[in-house]
C-alpha cells in the first residue's frame, strides 16, 4: 500500500471518529477526501468568485458544491413548498454587485418559529452550501444545523442577529 493512501485512511479514519457536535460546529469538515471549509465570517466576495467561475465554467465538475458564508438584505419572501424531501422556505439576500441569490431553509430540520421568519428588508447572514446546476438553478442550501453523509458542515442563518439553525 503506497504511502498516500496509508495517510488518506488515516485522515478519513479520524475524520469519522469526530463526534456529532464536534462536526457540527467544525468550519473545517473532511468531505470526498478533501478538507471543506467556510469563513468564519461573511465573504460575499468569494461567493461572488466562486459563482463566477461557475458561470464561465471554470469549474469542470458540477457537482462540486461548495461551503459559503454570505450577508446582506432580504430582497424577497417566497412561500414554503413541499418537495420530496420535506417542506422548504425560500429568500433571496443582495450579496453586492447587483446580484442576489436563493437561500433554501429546509423547515422540517430548522430550528425556527413557522415560516416565514425572515421578512424583506432584514438582514441575514447565511452559512451553507453553494449548489450551481445552471444560470436558472443556483442557491444555498444545507442552511440548518445538520450534516449528513453529502455534506458536512453546519449552516445557519442569522436574521437581524438571531441565529436559527
């Protein structure tokens, strides 16, 4: 067995003894081995690159989600909907530039009082992850405490400085 895959054994090997509560409130999570990280605090700036590259199909894999941390204003409300995985709430939050993107709350797994809990004009601060299926099909989502076998860091959203996760 060469060396590498001895040290990537060992690193996924410690990587699953991490306790639930130590993954979850890690900003630094191993994934696909490879190490997936967010800010610590908001980095509209990177969001607006990494949304850029996928844009201009820098990014070669699709499915390359990516952890973000993102601020602003709430620009618009939607309903909640039921999909197949349960009963979403989504917003849109001006990141800068004129640009705005879709924050996904899956309402089932947040701890937060009935949908919705976030009005136009607030503002947020959201902690998940980036998906990019084409220009039509962007947002982040993965805004609640849990972290599952396809994702492993804890997002939350703050409005107007109360944290629901």
């Amino acid at each position: 067995m060469s060396a590498r895959l001895t040290l990537l054994r060992s690193a996924c090997a410690g990587a699953m003894l991490m306790t639930v509560a130590q993954v979850m409130t890690s900003a630094t999570a191993w994934a696909w081995g490879e190490s997936v990280s967010v800010s610590p605090t908001c980095d509209n700036h990177r969001f607006l690159e990494d949304q850029r590259k996928f844009e201009n199909e820098e990014r070669h894999t699709r499915n390359a989600d990516l952890a973000e941390h993102v601020c602003g204003r709430v620009i618009a409300v939607s309903r909640a909907r039921r999909t197949r995985s349960g009963w979403h709430g989504y917003f849109y939050v001006d990141v800068g530039s004129g640009i705005s993107i879709r924050i996904v709350s899956d309402l089932d797994r947040m701890q937060a009082p009935q949908w919705p809990w976030v009005a136009k004009g607030d503002d947020v601060d959201v902690v998940g992850r980036y998906y990019f299926d084409n220009m039509r099909s962007q947002g982040i989502d993965w805004t609640h405490h849990g972290t599952g076998r396809n994702w492993p860091i804890a997002g939350y959203v703050t409005v107007n400085g109360h944290r629901y996760e």
